[in-house]
C-alpha cells in the first residue's frame, strides 16, 4: 500500500507534465512552421477576386500568377527573373521544389476572402497567400495569415493602413499606397495648374477613400490649395449626378475624385457630361483629378480620362529592361499587355520565391527576415526597398495622364513624371500600427 | 439653400426617376396582370443596356489592316481593327452610323427584350403562378444572378462605355433660362432626353392599355381574371405577351440608360432593390403609382445626396428611401395610389 505525499504528487504531477508535453514539443520539432512542405512540391495559394465588380483585375492576376508559377519552374522566358537583380532562383521551382498552386475567390469581400484564404491553408496546405483587389480584403486575410503563421504577399491594395495601422509581421507589400499617389501627383499638379486652387472632393466611404482623401488633401494643401468640400459617396453609388451639381454650385474649380474601380467610371463620366471640363471657374479652366488610376478602368471611363492627371505603380509602356520583359512574356503568353494589378502580383509571387531561396527556407520567420530590407531592382520600378519598419515596397511612383490620342485600346495612359522613391518616402510610425512578432505558426 | 441648387436637384431627380419610374413600370405590370413579384425585372434592365453594348460590337465588327508605319505594344507592326461598316458605307457614313449605335438600339432591343421576357415567362415563371410570393421571389432571384453571370462571363465584368451621339454630347445651361449665372445649373443633353423618352414610354404603355381593346381586355384581366375567362377570351396568352412589353420597357430603360453610366453585368441589381421600394410606395400593381413614386423618390435621392443636408444628417443619402418607403407604410400601408385586397390576403 503506497501512502501518497504532497512531495510524492508534486514530483509525480512534474514527470507527468513532462511526458505530456514531449510529444508537443517533438511535433514542433517536426513541423517548426504552418505547412512545412515535405513532398517535391511546394504550394502556393492565389487568392483574387474571381468573381465580382473586380473580377477582370483577378483575371489579370491570375494570369500574371500563371506566368510566375511557370518561370519559376524554369518554363517559358523566364521574364523578369532574368532582369531580377537577385540571382537566387534557378528556374527549378522554390528550393528545388516545384511549385504547384491553388486559387480562390475573394468576391472583394473581407468575409469570402478570408474563407478562400483559410481554404488554401487548411485544406490545401498552401505555405504563402497573395493577390486581392481590394485594401479592405487585404487587410482581413492579413491578420487570418498572420493567426495562421503563414506569408501574406499582398495583390492591389492602395490603403495607408495595409501596412500602416494594419500592418503585420507576415504580411508584404509591394503595390504603392495613398500617400505616395498623394505625394507623387502635388508637385505635378501644383506646375499644371498653378498653386492657388479650391478642391472639391467626393470620397468613396470606406477606408480607401478616407487614406487617400487624405493624403491628396494633405500634399495638396502643403502647397497652397484650398479643400472647399468633401463629401463621402456611398460605395454601392452609380449615379453621381446628385453630387455632381453641388460642385457647379461651389466655388471650386477642382474636381478631386477619390474612387476607383465602377464607383471612378462612373463619377468620371458623370462629371464629364455634366460639362464640369468645359467650366470657367475663378478664371481657371475647371479640371478634375483622379488619384489612383487602373489600365482597366480607364478603359470603362473611355474616352472621358484624356488629359486627367493621376498615379499609377506601374505602366506597360515604361522602358526598362524588366518591364519590358514582363510586357513581351505576358504579352506574347495572352495576346495584350498586362496590367498593374498583373504586374505587382507576378512581382510579389517572385519575391517571395526569391527570399525563400535566400533563406534556404519556407518558414515564414525567415522568409520575412529575407524581404524585410531587401534591396533590388529590375522588376519595373526601378530601384527599391521592401523597408523593416512596415514590410512596405518603396520605389518610384508613376504620374500619368489621360491620352490624348490612343493608338489601341490597350494605350490609355502616358507617363508624365516618374517621382523618385526618395520624393514619397515617408516615417514609418506616421501612421501608427505594430508589426508584431512574426508567426510560423504550427 | 439657394434657389439655382433646389432647382438643379429636382432637374437631377427628375431622370433618376425616370429609370426607377419605368423599371418600376414593368414590375407592376408583371405583378397587376400576372400575380408575379419578378426580382429578375433588374436584370431585364441590364440586358437592355447590353443590347445597346452588342449592336455597338455588331456595328464596329471589323476586319484586321496591318499598319506598317506603327507597331503595337510588342514592337510588331499595329493590327488595326477597320469596321465593316466602314468599307460598305464609306467613313464618314460608316461612322455616323457607329455614333448612332444606342438610338439604332432601341429598335434592336424591342424585338429581342420581347423574346427575352415570352421565353422567361413561359419557361420558368409560368410554372411559378400558384406558389407562394416567397417562392417566386426565390425563383426569380435566383434567375437574375444567373442571367448577369451569363452576361459576365461574355462581356466581363469591368463597364464598357458606350457614347451619346455626338450631337447630343455636352450639356444644357438651365440656369440662363431662369435668369441665373452661366453654369449654375448645367444638365447633360442625353439626361434630358431620357427624360422625354421615359415621358414617351410611360404615356405609350398608358395609351396602349387604355384606347386598345387589347389594353381594355388586359385590364380586364387585372381586375377580375375568373369573368375574363369565362368570357372565352384566353387572358394567359394576353398576360404572356404582357410580360413581354414588361420586359422591353425595361429593356429600353437600359438602353437608353447605356451612356449615362458605363453598363456592367451588376447594374439591374443596383436598380432592382431601389425599384422595388418604388413599387411598395407607390402601391403594389398601380401604375400611376409606380410612376408617382419613381420620380418621388428620385428626386428625395437628389435632396439627400446634398452636402449640406450632408451636414446636418449625416448618412441620410444612403437611407432617405427606405425612410419615406416606412413612413409611407406606416401611415398608408396600401402605398400610395395602392388598390385594396393586392397581397392582403
């Protein structure tokens, strides 16, 4: 008969615990991080809106997907991996393994995305998740990968907060934001049309439209002009006419239109026909600006964009040596060149690769280590930092206009200026937010 | 608030209401002659619209001519599309013709929204008569999303402009009419004629069923459907073509609604709930009610939208309708021009 003591349980209680915890702890040995590939293939998840009002930019970011998928497994030209400064990846996959892929749809809802996202995880043990069309879903399927411990390279998202009050550990991006386009365009258009202006801005009511609101606003009225009004639009908005008058009615004599999308096609065609363009106003020539331009939707705006200033992360027709063979191998792969959303996700899935490579491996902790403060270039912007302090790319910013006169349908846009990086760089704490620890999850 | 902005923002409603007046139109005269509550009405709309997209395509339909002097963005010489139009016409005609599209539409868009609205009515809805609202509903929605997927899936899913002639581009200065300054109140020519054109289809619809005996007989129907038959005249076969006019008022909405906004596959969605709401304020089944209350409700849009209502009430621009849609329950339950015994039982 065994008489049992408060030591006795103590010490029993403590070789318990132990044994308990072992097999945790070996497991942990076993997969030090979320879906550790362990076959000859590694899977990446390509989360894009597939369906939806932003279903045409999912479409091109999937076939930008494709093409990375296929360079990096040493198929077609190899497009931009040969003008990659970095020279880690060898065109036999990611760490010799070859890279398979799955896709969702993000439906450009926070919700569905982070459902498509958690899906590629769970289920198909996707080890990095990237794409989107939207800031909101960026930012919801950048905390889902950050609980989860794996990599978010983020697709087109133009907010501050992606990497400013949202930012995370796990999450990148490359895809410029709101106060570069702000930053970039104020100096264009202080030299076009002149330093004493009144603006009017009608604003899409999410966080989008607030950051980018206020970053035009703020460089804007740095250099002299006056904001008359600002106005939220409801995002589900498709005729503007309403907010349209009250502007004739103002005494501005700027038209900023914060909206992308079906809400920028819209407001910017309205605005148009209500002859805002052909406006005397103060004895200036009414002009209107649209902050963030897509190759896509300008195509819906027609011929309503000639002549219209605003920014961009990337253009087809840059000169460069990486960006033009991106255009030739995407070109030659779908028959019409890609866009902005095509360009910085085929850019994204490469440098993702590409610091696995440097990592020598998949664990997110060391995949961040290897972008956090990566330098590179010959991937369509020029020179560029992917900075620690907020996992944000920084690199030149394109300002463009309305073509006057296109040659295709595809020629929309001409670059007026490229703004050097050092011209939208800003203090990494401005807009508030913790990186956090990274996560590898497991 | 100055009198130039009131005015401006009546003008403003007056063709927003017009689409909600003449969407709401066909609904009610699907629910008044067929029982039917259609939530695939919106999406008849948007196929109006992309009526005037595909005579644009059919029209600019083109064959290839290598430009030698200009390459294209692979640095091979530039393909360049030349209409078929072009070469049978001539230019200038050819492309007269290209620049008319949405007009010329409006004749291509009848024949087909009347196809359009027999084959859903005799293929899906008709089997849908004696279930419940909720069922029908159910059904029709349902039919909506996949109709504007089928419209995806062929013209995508970003907008695809469509123009005015050009000789109806630029707009009106209302403002000098009444003796206010240049530029205080602007409004779009096209915006004014889909006005007049909504004005033409509304008083057409009336006429149509008040001085025919086709008319007389559907309205008829719409009172009491039981005599009707036994009368001996055979009202499904009146009602089926009904449902057909429906469909092309709707669709003639849409059409000439193509260059004020850009047509996407998910404009009759925008519509539907908006035009919905109309029907329930105007009174479910009453025509003039539908009418009264599309042009209402435009022109309450307009007010809200305003920033210096803005200012006092934020957010009032997103609920204004469905407001107005309470308070007018509420005090009126049958809307208000609604008739007594319509989905009272």
């Amino acid at each position: 008969m065994s008489i049992l003591t408060r030591r006795g349980l103590l010490k029993s209680g403590a070789v318990m615990g132990a044994g308990m915890a072992a097999p945790t702890f070996f497991v942990n040995q076993a997969h030090a991080y979320t879906n550790a590939p362990t076959g000859g293939s590694v899977t990446l998840g390509f989360n894009v809106p597939q369906s939806g009002p932003y279903a045409d930019e999912g479409a091109d970011e999937l076939r930008a997907y494709e093409l990375a998928v296929e360079h990096l497994n040493g198929g077609g030209d190899g497009g931009m991996m040969n003008t990659f400064t970095s020279k880690a990846l060898k065109g036999n996959g990611i760490l010799g393994k070859k890279v398979e892929y799955v896709t969702g749809d993000t439906q450009t809802k926070a919700d569905a995305a982070r459902a498509s996202a958690r899906s590629m995880i769970e289920k198909d043990r996707a080890v990095m998740i990237t794409g989107g069309s939207s800031s909101g879903v960026a930012v919801a399927v950048q905390a889902l990968c950050q609980e989860a411990g794996v990599i978010f390279m983020a697709g087109l998202t133009h907010s501050n907060d992606t990497t400013g009050k949202d930012k995370k550990a796990n999450g990148f991006r490359h895809f410029f934001n709101s106060y570069m386009s702000g930053a970039a365009l104020a100096p264009i258009l202080g030299a076009n049309y002149g330093k004493d202006r009144k603006a009017y801005h009608l604003t899409a009511d999410y966080n989008w439209g607030y950051t980018t609101e206020e970053a035009v606003r703020t460089s804007t009225e740095a250099m002299g002009w006056e904001t008359v009004a600002a106005v939220k639009t409801p995002l589900t908005q498709t005729d503007f006419s309403s907010y349209i008058t009250p502007v004739l009615q103002s005494d501005a004599d700027v038209l900023v239109l914060n909206h992308y999308g079906g809400n920028m096609v819209n407001s910017l065609t309205n605005a148009v026909q209500f002859g805002l363009r052909d406006k005397l106003v103060n004895g200036k020539n009414f002009e209107i600006i649209v902050p963030l331009y897509s190759r896509l939707m300008a195509k819906g705006a027609g011929a309503n964009v000639k002549g219209i200033f605003g920014s961009t992360n990337w253009h087809w027709s840059l000169s460069d040596e990486g960006s033009k063979a991106f255009v030739k191998s995407f070109g030659e792969k779908y028959g019409f060149p890609p866009s902005q959303a095509a360009h910085t996700t085929y850019v994204q899935a490469i440098l993702y690769a590409d610091a696995c490579e440097r990592a020598g491996t998949f664990n997110p902790c060391g995949v961040a280590e290897a972008l956090e403060g990566f330098e590179f270039d010959g991937m369509g912007n020029g020179p560029t930092l992917y900075r620690a302090e907020d996992h944000q790319c920084f690199k030149d910013v394109l300002v463009v206009k309305g073509k006057e006169n296109p040659t295709s349908e595809f020629d929309l846009l001409e670059i007026v200026e490229v703004t050097p990086a050092a011209q939208v760089t800003y203090d990494a704490s401005i807009f508030g937010g913790e990186l956090g620890a990274c996560n590898p999850g497991a | 608030m100055e009198l130039s902005e009131f005015i401006a923002q009546i003008v403003n409603g007056l063709d927003k209401g017009s689409a909600y007046a003449l969407i709401a139109l066909g609904l009610s005269l699907i629910f008044g002659t067929l029982g039917v509550v259609n939530f695939a009405h919106g999406a008849l709309f948007m196929i109006g619209a992309f009526c005037a997209v595909t005579l644009n395509r059919i029209l600019t339909w083109s064959h290839v001519v290598i430009d030698e002097t200009k390459t294209d963005f692979l640095g091979n010489p530039l393909k360049v599309n030349v209409p078929y139009v072009n070469d049978w016409f001539g230019v200038e005609t050819g492309a007269a013709i290209i620049d008319w599209s949405v007009p010329l539409a409006i004749v291509f868009s009848i024949p087909v929204m009347i196809l359009v609205g027999i084959i859903m009515e005799r293929g899906l809805i008709k089997h849908f008569y004696k279930r419940p609202h909720a069922d029908q509903i159910l059904v029709t929605f349902g039919l909506a999303i996949v109709l504007q997927e089928i419209i995806k899936f062929f013209y995508g899913a970003n907008p695809i402009p469509i123009g005015a002639p050009a000789a109806f581009a630029g707009s009106f200065d209302f403002g000098t009419m009444f003796g206010f300054d240049p530029n205080t109140i602007i409004y779009p020519y096209w915006r004014i004629i889909y006005f007049f054109f909504a004005a033409l289809i509304i008083g057409a619809v009336f006429a149509f069923l008040q001085f025919t005996t086709f008319g007389m007989v559907v309205r008829a129907g719409m009172a009491d459907r039981e005599t009707v038959g036994l009368l001996g005249i055979n009202i499904d076969k009146r009602f089926t073509l009904m449902f057909g006019i429906a469909a092309a008022v709707a669709g003639l909405a849409g059409v000439m609604y193509a260059p004020i906004n850009a047509p996407n596959y998910h404009m009759g969605m925008d519509f539907l709930v908006l035009s919905f709401v109309v029907v329930v304020v105007g009174g479910m089944g009453s025509l003039p009610g539908a009418v009264a209350a599309g042009f209402l409700l435009g022109i309450l849009e307009s007010f809200a939208s305003m920033d210096t209502v803005l200012q006092v009430i934020p957010g009032i621009n997103q609920v204004v309708i469905y407001l107005v849609a309470i308070i007018v329950i509420l005090t009126m339950p049958r809307g208000l021009m609604g008739r007594k015994g319509v989905m009272e039982e």
